[in-house]
C-alpha cells in the first residue's frame, strides 16, 4: 500500500467498476421480464439487449484491466519480495542458515513465492471481485426489494461462522504442513546428493526409514489441512447456494401476496445467482490465500532471526594478532566441543591445527574465522571481539576457506570478482596472478573463452578439484590479513595439494595463516602446531618440539610414515610429500 498505491488503487478501482457494471445485467432483465408479461414490441427486447449486450462488453473490459493492474501490482511486489529475501538470507548467521538446512530455505524460496504469486495474481483478484460482487449486488438488491433482500441474506451468517472456523485453524494447520514439506525435501534431497556414499557404506535401509518418516510426516500434515477443507467447503457450499432457493421460493410467495414485483423478484433471482458465482470461486481460493499467507509468515520469518553478533565500533590497531583466550564452545544447547582454549597466533605466524576427526579442529577454525561466537571465553583480533565486527570489516580481517566451495552461475572472471570488496576491482594481471598461484592458470587459459567461460549450472562444469582451486584464488584476490583454511586442498591429489601448498607458502609469506591440517607434511610447514585433544589443547610448540616432546603428535608422524620418527629424513626425503 506505501510503495504502490497507484496500482493497487487502480486495480481496486476496476475491480469495483466491474462489480458495479454487474448489476446493470439483473436489472434490466427484471424489467424486461415484467414488460414481455404486460406486453411489449420487438423493438423494446432488442433496445434492452443491446444495452445488457454494451455493459457485458463493459464489464469484461474492465475485468481485462483489473486482470492487467492486479498482475503489474503482484508482479512488483513478488520481485521485491524475492529481492529482499535473498538479501535477508545472505545476512542471517551463517550458523542459523547451516542449522535450518539448504531444503528449508529453498522450500521458502521457490516453492513459497510461487504460492505467492499465484495467490497474488489469480486468488487475490477473485477474493476482492467477490467482496465487491457482494456488496454492490446487496446494494442493487436493497434498492429492488429491500423486504426480499433481508430474507435473503438469512443465509449469510452460517458462511461466515464456518469462514471464521476455519481461518481460525487453517493457518497453523498449513504452517504444519509447509515445514514438514520441507524436512521431506531436505531428506530426499540429502538421500540423492549422497547416493554414492550411502550405497558404499550400505545406509540405503536407513535412509529409506528416514525418507519413509519425514513422507509420513508430510502426510499427517496434509490431512489435518483436508480434513479442516472437508468441514469448510461442503458447508460452505450450502450456505452459498441457500440464497439461490430462498430467492426463488419466498420471490414466488412474495409475488402471489403482492408484496414484490415480478420485475423485483426475478432482478433479485439473478443477482442472487449472479452474487453465488464469485463468491464459489473466492471460497475455492481461500486455501490458495492460506498457502500464500504461510508462505509469507516463513519468508518473513527470516527476518525475525536475532542477530548472533552485537556490533559494536572497534579500531583494528594493526599489529594483527589472532588470540583465543579461554573459549568453550557447543552447538545449540548440545554438549561442550571446545573446553578452555587459549592461543595466541601473532602477525604472520603460521599455525598448524591437528587432532584426530572429531576433537574439534574444524570447530575451533570456525571460531578463529568468526563464523560462531564462544559461548565463553573471547576471539580477539587486535584486542577486537570478532563476533563484534561488522561482517564487512570482518570479512576484510579474517577469511575462512573450506572444502565446501561452490561456483556460483556466471563467467570465472565473475566468481574471481566475489571477493573484491565494494569500490575496488581487479584488473586481469592480479586475477591471471591469482589463478597461477593456485595451479590453474593453464587449465583456465586451455577454456574456450578463458576468464569470460560461463561456469555453474547448465555452463561449463568444473570439476571438484578446480573448484577448490578457484576458491583459493578468489582468496587470494579478497586478500585478507588472516586466512583460516579448513581441509582447502583436500579434493586435490596429494601431489598437486602439495605444489599447491608450496607456492601459496610463497605468496602467503609474511600473512598470518591457520591451517586445519589432515595432512601432517602441512603442519610440519607451520611455525607452530596446536594438537587438539578431546576439545582441548594437548600440545602446542613446533614440529622439532613436538618431535622432542615425544607425545601424541610425536606417536600421529611416526604412525604417518610407518616407522621411527626421521627429522632429517622428513625435511629432506620426498616421504614429507
């Protein structure tokens, strides 16, 4: 109503011209009814249905336009609403959005703001057609026979106490039904995606349970929204079509006791036939108003997520030093990960994280990116609280690269334009000099159209391996001051992950890095190794120390390589690669 109120004024306004140039047609033919029953010319009968003829083209032209302004109104609104939503998704907590689950948010997404437009652009119309059918044909009645209309409209309050009944319940029942819709997605989806891997460790039973559930689920949702329709319509039906037979039984009864007209009675019988019509079609889309009205709350419930962070003004004092100081951590209400962490990473330090799957690493890389906050303890950079950071300075302080990386539809040249920050931009040269440091400038340059190919879906695909190295470069090009890589070489084969490592090792000089390292040759790199036990720092010192130390990452190199731990050999025999 604030941002277009000339298309919707408009779109009501033919609405109700339409209505209005309804109620011509009854009138007329009232009159026409008790002229023939006095006697009249053929004259007359042609003069009248040419004028019921002209307001017939009348009014369906002015439905055409109200069809026209009613699809510009939705079509605005529907492309704000998708706008905005996607803008709402991107600034949510990327923990909430990890928690809710990609089926969630795609449910909302597509399959809501199709029930909005369909509910905008053919149920909304037809709702409002048929108020304003309504009230004008009771109108056009009062004025005919204001005796016979109140009999009449006797029938009224059934259809709006059964209307009320189930508005009542309707709208939690469809919100049931929309989030157990979306746990089925998110299910199947999940089934699909990982079929290879369901089938080699022989979960195909399991997930066939799982799917059975959350179908079962979407069922009982399904029914409880039918069985309300069950109660609705029918009853709803007959209170419609009672006006229909009062009309023709009391417009009789009033004829013959000479209280009505014949000319009133048979106007009344047609606009009470006339007013069914709508009013059937308004009641078929009030289910589809329900839908649209769920998928609006859940679209607009995006907003609704607190924030996960207080921001709050800080001033970065340049020395760039990373610390963690007595952080605990868990998910949600469940269980503690993270017990008491305490680390200091200093400008340009490079630090290996370690630990068997399970104790936390990745965890606590989150945490040093700024991703999650602790639940105690504080990450600091420059005495700064990260979860206190604007997003944008954050993003341009600390950078988390992972193993899940994708390629969003678009050229390379776009995907390597991400990470430029607003305002900037990079020419070829610093892309080209990105790609090369990753390994995959001949790759690229080997494309049809090189940094302009189309990449993403139904474009050129890349595979695993180059995606995780276009990642990395567009890393290299956000250029950070410290960078958190989490298993950011894992899809490459060892030797390429170790080239790879090798001439980022070069570039990255003098950059204060964090690697989540499953691979011992990328901590024996690091300045120092943090050894992650059970949630805890068991260790920290450098590969020598450690070595020296000769504890639980003493006994993980020596199991690496099969036998007595080597110094000399590992730093110049090729087993460290």
């Amino acid at each position: 109503m604030r941002q277009h109120p000339k298309l919707l004024v408009g779109a009501l306004g033919l609405n109700a011209a339409a209505a209005a140039a309804g109620l011509v047609g009854p009138r007329l033919l009232g009159d026409l009814v008790q002229a023939v029953v006095g006697g009249t010319t053929v004259g007359h009968v042609t003069g009248v249905v040419l004028v019921l003829l002209f307001f017939v083209l009348v009014q369906s032209w002015l439905i055409r336009g109200a069809t026209v302004q009613g699809g510009r109104l939705s079509q605005a609104v529907l492309a704000e609403v998708r706008e905005q939503f996607v803008e709402r998704v991107l600034a949510l907590p990327l923990s909430t959005a990890e928690e809710a689950g990609s089926g969630d948010l795609v449910s909302r997404a597509s399959r809501g703001v199709d029930e909005m437009q369909r509910a905008a652009q053919y149920a909304l119309p037809a709702i409002l057609t048929a108020g304003f059918t309504f009230l004008l044909t009771v109108i056009g009645m009062l004025a005919v026979s204001p005796g016979l209309t109140l009999v009449i409209l006797i029938a009224v309050p059934p259809v709006v106490l059964v209307t009320r009944w189930y508005l009542s319940r309707s709208t939690d029942a469809y919100r049931a039904y929309k989030t157990a819709a979306a746990g089925m997605t998110e299910e199947l989806a999940a089934s699909t995606d990982g079929a290879a891997t369901i089938e080699a460790l022989g979960l195909a039973n399991r997930r066939i349970e799982a799917g059975d559930t959350s179908v079962a689920a979407t069922y009982a949702a399904d029914i409880g929204t039918l069985r309300l329709r069950t109660v609705f319509m029918p009853t709803a039906e007959i209170g419609y079509r009672l006006p229909m037979i009062a009309a023709l039984l009391l417009g009789g009864y009033f004829y013959n006791q000479g209280w009505a007209s014949l000319s009133a009675v048979t106007a009344v019988v047609l606009y009470t036939q006339q007013m069914a019509e709508p009013i059937s079609q308004a009641r078929d889309w009030l289910t589809e108003m329900q839908n649209a009205t769920t998928s609006l709350q859940r679209l607009l419930g995006v907003t609704e997520v607190p924030p996960d962070r207080q921001v709050r003004e800080h001033t970065v004092d340049g020395r760039q030093s990373l610390t963690v100081e007595n952080v605990t951590f868990g998910y949600g209400d469940g269980p503690e990960v993270l017990h008491g962490i305490d680390i200091t990473v200093a400008k340009g330090e490079r630090l290996a994280i370690v630990g068997a799957s399970g104790a936390g690493k990745s965890t606590l890389g989150r945490l040093m990116a700024g991703i999650h906050g602790p639940r105690s303890g504080s990450v600091r950079f420059d005495g700064a609280p990260l979860i206190e950071l604007p997003l944008e300075q954050l993003r341009s302080e600390v950078a988390l690269v992972s193993h899940e990386q994708y390629v969003l539809g678009g050229t390379l040249r776009e995907n390597l334009a991400l990470a430029v920050r607003a305002g900037e931009s990079a020419g070829d040269e610093e892309l080209w000099s990105a790609l090369k440091a990753v390994e995959a400038k001949d790759w690229v340059q080997a494309l049809p159209d090189g940094l302009e190919t189309a990449v993403g879906s139904g474009s050129t695909s890349l595979s695993p391996a180059q995606t995780q190295q276009l990642a990395i470069a567009r890393l290299i090009v956000a250029d950070p001051k410290v960078l958190v890589l989490d298993e950011a070489t894992s899809l490459l084969d060892p030797s390429s992950a170790r080239d790879l490592e090798r001439s980022l090792n070069a570039l990255l000089a003098g950059r204060t890095v964090i690697t989540i390292a499953h691979r011992l040759h990328t901590a024996y790199d690091a300045d120092r190794i943090a050894v992650i036990e059970d949630g805890r720092v068991a260790e920290l010192g450098s590969h020598t120390e450690l070595i020296a130390n000769d504890g639980y990452y003493a006994r993980l190199w020596s199991s690496w390589h099969g036998g007595p731990t080597d110094t000399k050999m590992c730093m110049e025999g090729e087993q460290c690669s």
